[in-house]
C-alpha cells in the first residue's frame, strides 16, 4: 500500500509495568498469585456525570451491558484500598522516580505540580469505576537509533485488575494486578511505515526496560496502536499482544478505513442517507428449516426478526480486512451490545443451512433484498440488536466511524466500545497536588543516565558490531549475556552472542532442543579451551541428556588438540602444500579439532 498518498498516520500508547516495591496507591505488594483466593465479593457499578454534568458515551455502552462483577483477593496480598473500602495513600515514590527519569530521556516537559485524575472506567476492571492517572510530562521529543520521536504525554498510573473468566452476565476479575504501577507514554502522531512505527515501539519500550526498573515478562508491556487515513477517523486499536503484530493491525486498519469510505462513496451514488428501524418477524419463513443455527433457536422458543436494510444490497458482505465483512461490523457491534451471538445478512444467503426457497419467503415478507436477520429467545435483546444495527448501517454513509477496537490474533480488529470524550477524567478528591522534590529529580536524573544508546555503545566497544549489538539488545539473551561474559572471561564476547544469538536459532530451526545448560556448558568447554569455537554448533547440535559439552566432543573426536600436536601438524602440511596454503589445508583437514589461532602462531614460529 502507497501508505504517503493514503495519508496514513499513527500514535502509539505504550503501557509499561513497573517494578517496584509496593503498589501506586497503597502498600500491598506488585504479585500476581494462581493459588486459590481467599475471599469473592460481588460489584455492579452504576453511571455518575462528570463535574460539568456530563456522561461520556464509552460509560454509557459499558452500564448498559447490566453486568454484575466479581472480585477475588488474598487477605495478605489485598486490601481495603483495591476493595475501594479506603482512601487510596500518597503515590509511590520510587514509581514516580522512574517516571521523571523516562521524561527526561524524552527531554518532555514536567509538571511541578502533579495532580491525581480519576478516569472513569466502568467495565469492572476498577473496583472503584475509575482509574488513577497523573499526567507527568508532556512535549517531548528524541532521536533515537535515527528515529524522531514525538512524545505528547506521559502519564504514571495503575494498572487494572486481571480478569479470569466470565460466568454468565458475570465477569470475574482478580485484584493482584489491580494497582501495579503503570507507566503510559502516548507518542505524537507518525507518518512512518507500519514497520518503522514497529520500530518506534520497540525503542520506547526498551528504553525504559533498560533501567532495571520495568518489570519483565508475557504480559508486563501493551501497546495500543491509533491509526487514520486522509478521510477517516481517529480509531484507537486496544491491546496489540506482540511487538511484530503492530505492523499487520496497521495494515489491516488502513485497508478498512479505505473499504469503509468505498462503501460511504457507494451509498451515496445509491442515495442511501438514512435507514429507519423497521423489523418484520420472519419466523413462519423457517417453520421447516435444516438450518440448525436457526432450529436450535426455534426449539428454544425463541424467533427470527429482519432488520430492513435498503441499499446496502451487496454491500452487507463487502469485504473490509481479510475474512471480514461489511456484516462482520455489524455483528461485532451486536455482539458488543447485547447477548447475542451474531446474526446473519442477505449477501450471505443462502448459506448456514438456510434454503433458496427460504430466502425468497423472507424477502417477500420484508419486502426488499438486503437485510439483517437476528435470532433469540429475550425479545428486548433483538430489539437492542436492532437498535443497534440500524445505528452502524446509519453510520456507514459517513465513512469510518471514531471508535475504539480490540486486535485479534491474526491482526484484524473488532469493535470494542465508543470512543471516550473529555468527561472521562476529573480530579481525584482523596489526594492532595504531588510536588516533584529535588530529591526526586535527583534520583530520576541518575536513572536517566542508562539509555538504549549507550547500551549499543557499550557492546560495540567489547567488539560486537552494531547490527549483532542491536540484534543481542533487541533479544531477550542481554541478561544472559552480561552474566556469561563475567563468568566465562576467556570467551570473546563476540562468540558468546553468536552462540546466544545465530548458533541457537539455526539449531533450533532444525528441531535441536537449546537449554541453558547446554550453552552454559559449551562455553565453559570454551573457556577452558577443552574444544574450539569451530566445534561450538556440532557439539550442541549432538549433545545427548546430562552430557556435558567435553563428553560430548570426546564421543565426537572433536577435543581441542594441544599446541604441541598442532605445531607438528602445520610443518607437516606447509612442508607438503607450502606455507601460504598452509592454514587453510590444517583447517580443512582438521576443522573442530584446531583453533585458527593456534594453526597461525605456530606458523609464525615454524618461519621465524
């Protein structure tokens, strides 16, 4: 895709765990338990307006979901504070240290005084219906590895509850999570690649990793992803799980915004500008139906209604993001809406069981060719769903909808919930102004000092190129690495990440399982000179259970010969082939055996 002339653009949020000691707000401890919790409570949570009496649309589409909510804690991990039964304690201060330390590698702006926001977040992940933000810093900018980063916030808040599961209209959540230190940091927006915004995330991301005080792990880092198009509409992308998947969700927000303002272009050469709700109970049509997605309905006692949709022939089943339809919109929204499961439309049919002749009898009792058809037992919830289709078909000649989104795993998106407006946030009346101290600033300043370039100037100036450099930084090997270069001194630094970092993953394609123990005993094999670095891959790639890499090379024939026996084989060799051809012919005919170095100085003393 020409992603310029499409006018792409794109913002980053990158949310980052903290590792502290205690919690943002109180004093319990930041782990996350699987044993069994100690107490269940149950919550429902209920709108309120804002200071200026409004009420945001997201809290709206969330309380109208009537979801009850339960809650699991541990009476020694938990307390009154996450049960919102107690006022929440003053932030932690080392929290709030990394945050000014990671504004200041950003060169933002900070805030003398920092101020506690209450964001209203009523989907139950928040006991108390709202999240604690600050907002630290803002108007940043950096270039870094020849990137110029934007940064328009960062904001130091806590992380949700974890939830575990539903039961029924219950949604279960556990409290462990809730509290974590959060640090978010929401870039400005890019007109990059979807590649290069891969990039930039990475950057963040493991700048702040880099200081030790980021916590590591599936789960410790999330990133949302906003996305546009010349023509469409701010759509922000919740929860991308990996890294590598931000380049795809890009691409497959962009082609729908584009298929979307194809459909709005189509609609209005067709005059299509608004659809009334009119439903027709089609339910006789399907008296004799093999459908088994309909009979099980039917048998249930429940009936099939069809929304009308004139105009949209055709266009119900556009295609929009690979294996997604125009209708797929429509049936995320029901799904997001009430308790339906989905629904069917007339450009799929006849299809699921459903017969022509059927098809035709529910077209003459609707009286036009393009429709929705929704099935269930609780008649409230087909007319909510039909409330709500009529609303998304409406939308559709306006083009792309502002709307917040889930990733799936293949990279497409689903709808989630409205987009959030300014009522969502008003202040925090338990806590008074944070004042950033000199003190603060002090530690933030030391924290501040490790940054990802110097990082990659470090390694460079232990002999690593910058291209193995950034590959060792952007694996997750960087801690084993540092830990094998003090405890194996006698291993070129240079082979200690060609083993961490190429020899492992080709062995791994190759189906060879790579412990730790197995590398950590190939270099210490190393270290001791016992084999050579030409023998490192065949040595793992055949190392059996429980068997050290020496025994290994032993059973191989592959022991590292001494100097002694090296010197008399090279006069041998350049005695037959002559001395320049001399290293290459000991290498080739005892390759694993010998260590170039040993071929070379004993050439050297052999000529003198």
């Amino acid at each position: 895709m020409d992603y310029r002339s499409l006018g792409l653009k794109t913002g980053l949020e990158i949310h980052i765990q903290l590792n502290t000691r205690r919690k943002l707000f109180c004093h319990c401890p930041p782990v996350l338990r699987d044993d069994e919790p100690h107490f269940r409570l149950e919550r429902r949570l209920h709108i309120s307006v804002s200071e200026l009496g409004a009420v945001d649309p997201a809290v709206v589409w969330e309380v109208r979901k009537r979801r009850k909510y339960i809650y699991e804690g541990y009476r020694d991990t938990t307390c009154l504070v996450e049960l919102d039964e107690e006022p929440p304690h003053t932030p932690d201060e080392e929290a709030l240290t990394t945050a000014v330390a990671v504004a200041k590698m950003f060169n933002a702006k900070l805030f003398d005084e920092i101020y506690v926001m209450r964001k209203t977040v009523v989907d139950g992940s928040n006991v108390s219906g709202f999240q604690r933000t600050m907002l630290v810093a803002y108007g940043g900018r950096a270039k870094i590895l020849g990137y110029d980063i934007g940064v328009e916030t960062i904001a130091l808040e806590e992380d949700a509850a974890r939830k575990m599961g539903e039961e029924g209209k219950a949604v279960v959540y556990r409290l462990d999570r809730l509290g974590i230190p959060l640090i978010e940091i929401a870039t400005e927006p890019m007109t990059y690649t979807p590649q290069q915004v891969e990039e930039v995330a990475w950057i963040i991301g493991y700048s702040v990793k880099i200081t030790g005080r980021a916590k590591r792990g599936v789960g410790t880092v999330r990133q949302d992803v906003n996305v546009s198009i010349a023509g469409g509409a701010k759509t922000e992308i919740k929860g991308v799980p990996d890294l590598s998947l931000i380049p795809k969700v890009i691409e497959y927000e962009a082609t729908r915004q584009l298929s979307l303002l194809k459909i709005a272009e189509e609609l209005k050469r067709r005059g299509v500008e608004k659809v009334e709700l009119s439903l027709a109970d089609v339910t006789q049509a399907f008296a004799n139906t093999k459908s088994k997605l309909v009979r099980r309905v039917l048998d249930a006692g429940g009936k099939v209604v069809a929304v009308k949709a004139p105009g949209f022939h055709k266009l119900l089943g556009a295609e929009v993001q690979p294996g997604r339809r125009f209708g797929t919109e429509l049936a995320d929204y029901v799904r997001a809406w009430t308790e339906l499961g989905g629904l069917l439309h007339s450009d799929e049919l006849p299809g699921y069981g459903i017969a022509a002749d059927e098809v035709r009898d529910v077209e003459a009792r609707v009286g036009v060719n393009s429709y929705v058809l929704l099935m269930g037992v609780d008649e409230g919830e087909l007319e909510e769903a039909a409330r709500v289709v009529v609303e998304r078909l409406n939308a559709a000649p306006r083009g792309v909808p502002e709307e917040t989104r889930a990733a799936n795993p293949d990279g497409t998106t689903r709808f989630l919930r409205p987009r959030p407006g300014a009522a969502r946030m008003y202040p925090e009346t338990d806590l008074p102004p944070v004042r950033i101290t000199f003190e603060i600033l002090k530690k933030a300043e030391e924290v501040a000092k490790v940054t990802l370039e110097g990082k990659l100037k470090e390694l460079t100036s232990r002999g690593l190129s910058r291209d193995l450099a950034l590959q060792l930084v952007k694996s997750p090997h960087l801690e084993k690495f540092e830990d094998y270069l003090q405890r194996f001194k006698e291993v070129p630094p240079q082979q200690i990440a060609a083993v961490l970092l190429n020899i492992s993953k080709a062995l791994g394609r190759e189906g060879v399982e790579i412990t730790d123990e197995k590398v950590e005993s190939v270099l210490d094999a190393l270290n001791r000179k016992v084999i050579t670095k030409e023998a490192v891959e065949e040595v793992l790639r055949n190392m059996k259970p429980g068997e050290s890499a020496e025994e290994t090379a032993k059973r191989l024939g592959l022991l590292r010969m001494s100097y002694d026996e090296v010197k008399k084989i090279v006069a041998e060799v350049a005695a037959q082939v002559g001395k320049e051809k001399a290293v290459g012919e000991v290498m080739r005919r005892y390759r694993g055996k010998v260590d170039v170095e040993d071929v070379r100085r004993a050439l050297a003393e052999i000529y003198l």
